[in-house]
C-alpha cells in the first residue's frame, strides 16, 4: 500500500526518470534512418540513459514495420525502411524510479494514409483515457474510455463490422487492441498495489501513478482486412501522476 502514493521526493524522482527517458527517445529519433537496425536505435537510447546515470527500466522494445505488431517484442534485430512504423517502448529507471514511455513514428518522416488513420485513432483514445485519471475515478475508466474512441475509430474505417455497440459487445475489438490501458508504476515499471478493492476498481487517490497506453495493432496476416492496414501497430504511452486536482503528466 505504501508504495501506491508517492511522496513529494519519490515523485521528484519519477519526474527525473521520465525526463531521461524523453531525452533518449529523442536520440532515437534522431538515429533512426532507412536501412538502420533496431539494435542501432536502441544503442541511441541507451547511451543518453547511462550518460544520465540512469538504466533502463525494462528491456527496450524497438520495433520496425510488422515488428510493432508483437506486444512486448525485444529482438531489436530487424532493419528498417523507410515508410516503415517504428514503435519505441523504452522507459528509464532513476535511483531506483521507473519511467515507461512508448512513441510511434514513421521511418522518412511521413506517415501512410492509413498509418495516419490509425495513429490519430490512438491518439484521441490516449487523450481521452489521460482525461479520466482523476482523483475520484475507478482506476478502469481510463481504459473504457480509451475502449470506446478506438472501437468507434475501428467502426469508422471499416476494420470493425456491425457498428460500435456490437463491437463492444463481442468483444471483437480485442483482436486489435489486446491490452489494458495502464499500470501502476513506481519502484518498478508495473508496480504493485490491488487493482480492485472488494471486488470493485480501486479508485485513484493523489499520489498515485499510472501509465496510460492504449494501442491498435493489425496483424501483418490478417486477411479479413484490406491489405492496406495489415503489418501497421501504433502505441502511445505516458506517465500520469493523480494530484488533489486533475493529473500531471510526466513524459
């Protein structure tokens, strides 16, 4: 319970972490040219975090085209190319405080039409789930909330049939977004604490800290979609603290 509500201190040291973590993802912006490899990309990101003194907090996902369709992916072996998608989940730990970011960007500057599509999508969902993280609310509403935006987004480009309401019935988003919205994170990128208190969400308090990552992920093999989506994942992710009134976000 403790570890749930951060003091001034550990939220100063939160704040260095996710700072770092920035900075290196702005080096890997910067090293991140057609015909690179992934494991170039995340040297970049590696070298602002131990000139910092910081380590990386989890090991870091560089994910070029397809390769960001793989949830949790660390071979960093491919190469990109230019028109490529390339997610980067990487997050520093600073004295013993964690940051988690994940940005998404096209490989040559320009984004596809679809890509575009897809990126704005989460964008609007990650807003939307950044909106709920309030002092009062269940700790799920970020989630529904970002639940929401991407199955009417999915419902509007066609990728989901039979309109918002059946689609959030079957569940069938899922395939496109199989993961919850966020964490705790502290003294580790997921860190402890109940997510539900007698059986009900935990409703968050000031002092708390989450991530807020909602992501759309076509699989390159899917076949009941236009080729034109498939091989495209776009994730969006940033600390947000809960403070006695609204949120602050940290990345």
């Amino acid at each position: 319970e403790l570890r749930l509500y951060k003091s001034p201190a550990e939220l100063a040291l939160m704040r260095r972490a996710a700072g770092i973590a920035a900075e290196a993802q702005q080096a890997a912006v910067r090293a991140a040219r057609p015909d690179v490899a992934e494991y170039e990309v995340e040297a970049a990101l590696l070298q602002v975090m131990r000139a910092h003194g910081a380590v990386p907090s989890y090991p870091p996902t560089v994910a070029g085209g397809a390769n960001a369709c793989v949830l949790h992916y660390t071979a960093n072996q491919g190469r990109l190319a230019r028109g490529d998608l390339l997610l980067i989940d990487a997050g520093a730990e600073m004295a013993c405080y964690a940051s988690d970011i994940t940005r998404t960007w096209p490989v040559g500057g320009r984004f596809s039409a679809s890509q575009r599509a897809l990126y704005e999508v989460t964008h609007e969902a990650q807003c939307a789930a950044i909106a709920e993280v309030r002092a009062g609310q269940p700790f799920n509403a970020a989630h529904d909330a970002a639940v929401r935006v991407i199955v009417e987004g999915l419902c509007a480009l066609k990728l989901l049939r039979g309109g918002a309401r059946t689609a959030l019935k079957s569940g069938d988003y899922k395939r496109f977004f199989p993961h919850k919205t966020g964490h705790w994170i502290g003294l580790d990128v997921h860190d402890v604490g109940d997510y539900r208190v007698d059986d009900e969400p935990r409703v968050l308090e000031p002092g708390m800290v989450v991530t807020v990552e909602p992501g759309i992920y076509i699989p390159p093999d899917d076949t009941s979609v236009p080729s034109k989506w498939r091989g495209i994942g776009v994730r969006i992710e940033d600390d947000v603290a809960v403070t006695a009134h609204g949120n602050e976000v940290f990345t």
